[in-house]
C-alpha cells in the first residue's frame, strides 16, 4: 500500500487529521502525521522557534527517512509551503 504524510497548517497540529487517518489506515495505508515544532503535542516554546527550518524541522526529519515515492497531503493557510 502507499504511505502517506499528512502535514498540518499553520496553528494547527496532527490532530487536525483525525478523521482522515483511521479511514486511510482502514484501506491499508500507512499514516504519519507529525505535529510541526510548537504546535499539536510539540512543547518547544513558540518563542523559540526563530525560522521556518526550525518550524519545519519534525517535517524534514521524517521526509528524509522516506522514500520519493511517498505521497504528501499538506493542510496549510497559504501558499508559503508549495
């Protein structure tokens, strides 16, 4: 089957997937949907997060270990992230 990633937008967090994850893994997919860093469960304070490198940087861990054949799904609040 596929994996798919699952990104939330901005001031949201992985939660913002909960109904589309058990219904994917439900056809047999695998879902990862990560909080990005100071959203969701992250606890790094807000204030500490000082560029989108950081903002990004739970995103840019797990896509590293994926392959490019893997399809991202993306939730954002503008076209910053395409």
């Amino acid at each position: 089957m596929v994996h798919f990633v699952l990104v939330h937008g901005l001031g949201h967090g992985a939660w913002c997937w909960y109904k589309v994850i058990p219904l994917l893994q439900k056809a047999g997919h695998t879902v990862t949907a990560p909080d990005l860093t100071s959203n969701g469960i992250n606890k790094v304070p807000a204030h500490s997060v000082t560029s989108i490198a950081d903002y990004v940087h739970p995103l840019t861990q797990l896509l590293e270990s994926l392959t490019p054949h893997d399809p991202k799904v993306k939730h954002t609040s503008s076209t910053f992230y395409q």
